[in-house]
C-alpha cells in the first residue's frame, strides 16, 4: 500500500454474514474515491462459510483481506485485532462497519470528508437527517434509554454513542490503547468512543439512515444489551 495517497482500510467484523458480505465488499470497493482503499474482513470462523466466500474475493482483488480469528468469538475481541491490523496496514483512516447490510456504503465518501476536520466522525442516526430502521418499539425504546444512560455516564455530548459506523484517525486509534481494552462483545464501541472522548479528540457526527439487516440474524439480544451497558462499570477510568 505504497504511495502519496491517503490509506483507508474499512474494518468489517464478521461472524455468520454469508448472505450479506459479497455485495457490501463489492459496492465498497466501486465506491468513487481518491484515496486508497482496502477492506479488512475480521471473521471468527463462522460457520456459514462467510470467510470462504471473502477468501474468495481477496484472491481477486489485494485490497481485500481476510483474517480469519479461531481463538476466543467476540464483536470487541474481533474490532481490536482488526484495528491493530489496520494500523499496520498503515492506514491514515480507519472505517469500522458492520457486515450486514445495515450500514451503507454510500455514507463512506461524507465520513472521509467530516474526517478532514474532526479526529473520529460518527455516522450518526440520531441528529438532523439520520435515521433508525423500522424497528420494534420496545426496541427503539430499550435503544433510546441505553443510548441516553452511556451519554449521561460518559458526560459526553455525542448524540449516537452506540454507532459502529464510525472513522478514526490514525492518531485516535494509536493513542486510545488497544492493548488495555477490555471488551470481548460488543460494548468495545463504547469503551472506545470513552477513551477518545477522555483523550479529548475532537468527535463529530455526519447524519446516516440505518438498514434492517439484509439476511440473517442479529447477534444483540436484550441480554447482550444488559451485559453491555454492565460494562461500562468495568471501563478504566484512568
Ligand atoms: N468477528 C465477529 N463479528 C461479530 C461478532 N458478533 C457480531 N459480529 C459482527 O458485528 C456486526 C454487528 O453485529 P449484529 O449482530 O448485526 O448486531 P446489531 O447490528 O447490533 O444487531 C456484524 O457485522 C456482525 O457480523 C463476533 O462474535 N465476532
Ligand atoms: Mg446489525
């Protein structure tokens, strides 16, 4: 990945995504961009076969890696590694999406851009032009209140703290500490966004409309979301 241009590698923690992943893959790698692009896939060995079907694409195409973890499953374990990778990847930007069709590619060019200006932009589904999928209403109420305790916990002013479609600089993900985080699932979105903000980088919102799904089933359920939130008593506070 030599060269003037700004690097970007797009990080997509996978795990049972075989339905969805080969056309994100594909539609961001035709995404009109000046820099150089490489997508990252962390999988944990998912049984529908969803690292084949990468593997697959990256002997098509360099930009596209695979690193496949066997050791211990987990959404957090899995972001850290792929961020760690992404560093020595050299990339200048690090995108972090997931691998479900739930977040759009197209949104990428606008993070990249707010990116200019601020050191971690979040795309955002809670400000001005954002916009949640249809989703029950017990959910968006359980999402509404986890949303505001991590806010008023963290005395943060970012409104979509939840987000996992967000781009760092180098430089966040340099300073934060991979090494001393401590989330396994994934309330890891959480632990890092309260280290940046407590590094005090400069954290940004760009409006994005989150998708459903497109194919199989979310690994969140209410007892992960409790699980979650019971982590941030956990985060170091140092
Ligand atoms: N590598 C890895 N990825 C995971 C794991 N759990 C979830 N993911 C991925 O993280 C992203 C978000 O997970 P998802 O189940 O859609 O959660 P939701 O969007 O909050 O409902 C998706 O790309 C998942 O495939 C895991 O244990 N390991
Ligand atoms: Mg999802």
């Amino acid at each position: 990945m030599a060269g003037q241009k700004t690097e970007v590698v797009i990080m997509i923690p996978t795990y049972n995504e075989a339905g969805n992943i080969e056309a994100l893959v594909r539609e961001i790698m035709s995404l009109p961009l000046e820099h150089d692009l490489a997508v990252l896939v962390v999988d944990d060995d998912s049984p529908d076969g969803t690292g084949e079907i990468v593997a697959r694409l990256a002997a098509e195409d360099a930009r596209i890696r695979l690193l496949t973890r066997t050791e211990k499953r987990g959404r957090g374990l899995a972001g850290i590694e792929g961020f760690r990778q992404s560093l020595s990847l050299r990339a200048d930007y690090i995108i972090e999406m997931d691998g479900d069709g739930s977040h759009q590619p197209r949104y990428i060019p606008a993070l990249l851009e707010q990116a200019g200006r601020s050191d971690l932009v979040i795309g955002s589904r809670c400000i001005q032009g954002g916009k949640d999928a249809d989703r029950p209403f017990y959910r968006r109420f359980m999402t509404f209140l986890a949303r505001n305790y991590v806010r008023c916990r963290f005395g943060i002013g970012v409104r979509d703290v939840s987000s996992g479609f967000r781009c760092f600089r180098r430089a966040v993900l340099e300073k934060i500490g991979l090494d001393g985080l401590i989330s396994v699932g994934p309330s890891v979105v959480l632990e890092i966004l309260d280290r940046a903000h407590r590094l005090n980088f400069r954290i940004t919102e760009v409006p994005i409309v989150f998708l459903e799904r497109k194919q199989g089933q979310t690994k969140l359920t209410v007892r992960t979301l409790v699980q979650t939130l019971l982590m941030t008593f956990k985060f170091k506070r140092a």
